[in-house]
C-alpha cells in the first residue's frame, strides 16, 4: 500500500497512470491532499470506481496530536504528535507580522548532541519520511483553522541529516498544485553539515538557510556542538560563502549566547570576523534554560553590549523575540517530558 503523500507530482502522475486512471487525476488528488482529508471518500470530484481503485492499492497518512500547549503571552502553541510507531515528535505554531510560521521536526530525536539544545537527549530513533512532516503542517493548519503562509525546518532533528526526503519534501509543498509554498518562505536550520551545504546550495533553491553558529573558535565549538569536530569553522565558513555565491541568498547565522561561555565582548568581535564580508545577518538568541542542562542566560548588559558591538563593526544584527519559553517551546522538551513520565 502507498502512502500518497510521500509521493511528489511525477511520482503521483504515474500512481495515477498504473492504476489505468487518466492523467488530470494526479492534479485533483494532491490538491484534496493540500486540503487535509483524511479519506478518499471526501474526495468529491472523484468517482466511486476510482475511489475503489485507490484504496485497493494506497492510504492516506495523519498525525494524531498527542498534546497541545498554547502560551498565554504571546499564542504560540506547542505540539506534540504521535506517530504510528509510538515515537513522539514536536512542532511549534508561530505568528509574526508576515502570518503564520510553522517549526516542524524532521528527525525522531536527534545524532548531533548539541549541548545546549533537549533535541538529542533520549537519542536518535530514524528519520521522519516526507507525509510526516507533511502531516504536522496539516495538523496544525487543520486545528488551528490557520492557512500556514512560512515553514522553518528547526524542530526535533538535523535538517540535512535527512538529506533526501528534505529534498523531496521541498519539492512536494512548493508544487502548484498542492500547499504551493513558496521556496522564499521556506527555512532550512542546520548545524553546520558542510557537505551538505554545499549540495544544497547546487540546487539553488530560494530557501532561506539557518546556520547555527554560537561560537567564534574551534575549541569553544568542539565543546557544545560536536559536529565541528567533523566540519570546523574555517570548513563551515568555507561552505556557507559557497551557498551565497550560488543562490544569491542571505544566511542567518543563529548565535545563541551563553553567560561566560561566549557572550563577552571578544566573542562578539570574533563573530565580525568571521561573518565580514558574507552576506548574512546574525539571529542573537537568550538561551532557553532546559531542565537538563546548566547552562545560564546572559545578563542583559552582556546582551547590549553584544550588540553594540557587531553595529558598530557593521554586522546586520537582530535579537530573537522570545515565544514560548513558559510552555517549554524549546526543541524536543515536551517530548522528553513525555518519554520520561512513560518510561
């Protein structure tokens, strides 16, 4: 049986033309996918006969929604969804001014074993297929009765260590005929697969790539982001430069800044450094505290500081606005809460 929503457009068309069915009913059946039905029969436009012919030989996927946490201040809800196989994964709906963000995971756990981050600490179980991530948009766009207009690829997992169905998801949701997201509303976060990088930016999709940076030298980096000892700063800058030259796109370095770690003023001239001259901007974030780490929060004079710094070194600069951090919005923390309450 075939689940049609791990299927692309070209993929659909000859689904379509195997089981003797004319080619426009590729177009129907992924646009009632877009829709969100959740059975062949809502398909109305869609004779019984075919019908019957679908699902003889398919199925279409759902996500069933675990939990839901909606913040107080500021609306942003967490979810929790189980899959078939009883793994848990997270997502987190967003508004901004531009509309409705959607974080989804991409990875059932996590290989990178960031220090700062709750994504890696039960492990990493296997890669979610393309309708799993699929189905949290959805879900969440069906619960909410929200139209997602922006994705960001940030949740429970490394992107680009799911190379191949994050290629091919891409392909499903910019297509015409289904959720047709554009790729500029799109956001890839890694933390730092240079290979992959590179590949990436060969495609020259019109993504938006998130680099997670937090640290201006090896030795810091080596200590809370082990895969710079696969790909180091000079190797990872290198990478990034390339992904400019060929999209054309400008990069979000995402810099989380960690009291005593790497929010002195040193750090923040290091970080002009290494950025000058790389189309990007830099995402300054306050660390989340998570339960199972000790890492603290900088004072805010740190923070204006930091600041300061890299405009006056004429480094484009943000601070991250602070969602959800009362409802544990950070990755992988409901789901880790959940695993240790069952287990």
């Amino acid at each position: 049986m075939i689940n049609l929503k791990n299927l692309n457009f070209v993929e659909l068309k000859n689904f379509i033309k195997k089981i003797n069915e004319p080619n426009f009913r590729a177009q129907q059946i992924l646009k009632w996918l877009s829709d969100g039905v959740e059975n062949f029969y809502e398909m109305s436009n869609i004779s019984e006969k075919t019908r019957k012919k679908l699902i003889s030989s398919s199925y279409i996927s759902k996500i069933d929604i675990k939990k839901k946490i909606v913040s107080e201040i500021d609306r942003t809800t967490k979810y929790l969804f189980k899959l078939d196989d009883l793994n848990y994964i997270e997502s987190v709906l967003m508004k901004y001014k531009h509309g409705f963000t959607v974080c989804i995971s991409t990875q059932v756990g996590c290989k990178m074993n960031c220090k700062f981050c709750a994504s890696s600490k039960n492990g990493w179980f296997r890669n979610l297929t393309c309708s799993e991530m699929i189905d949290q948009i959805l879900a969440i766009s069906k619960d909410s009765k929200i139209k997602i207009s922006n994705i960001v690829l940030m949740g429970i997992g490394e992107p680009l260590d799911n190379y191949e169905n994050i290629i091919k998801f891409l392909s499903i949701i910019n297509c015409v005929h289904g959720l047709n997201i554009s790729y500029r509303r799109i956001t890839i976060s890694t933390c730092g697969l240079a290979n992959k990088i590179i590949d990436l930016a060969e495609k020259k999709f019109q993504i938006t790539l998130s680099v997670s940076l937090h640290a201006t030298n090896d030795k810091i980096r080596n200590s809370i982001m082990p895969i710079n000892l696969k790909y180091n700063l000079k190797t990872l800058i290198n990478a990034c430069k390339y992904y400019v030259a060929n999209t054309k796109r400008r990069i979000t370095f995402e810099y989380a800044l960690i009291r005593e770690i790497n929010d002195k003023t040193e750090d923040a001239n290091k970080l002009s450094e290494l950025v000058r001259g790389i189309l990007c901007h830099i995402n300054l974030i306050e660390i989340n505290p998570i339960h199972e780490i000790n890492f603290d929060k900088p004072n805010s004079n740190s923070v204006t500081k930091f600041i300061q710094i890299l405009r006056k070194n004429k480094i484009n600069v943000t601070l991250r606005r602070k969602m959800g951090e009362e409802i544990n919005a950070s990755c992988g923390q409901l789901r880790n809460k959940i695993i240790n309450e069952e287990y």
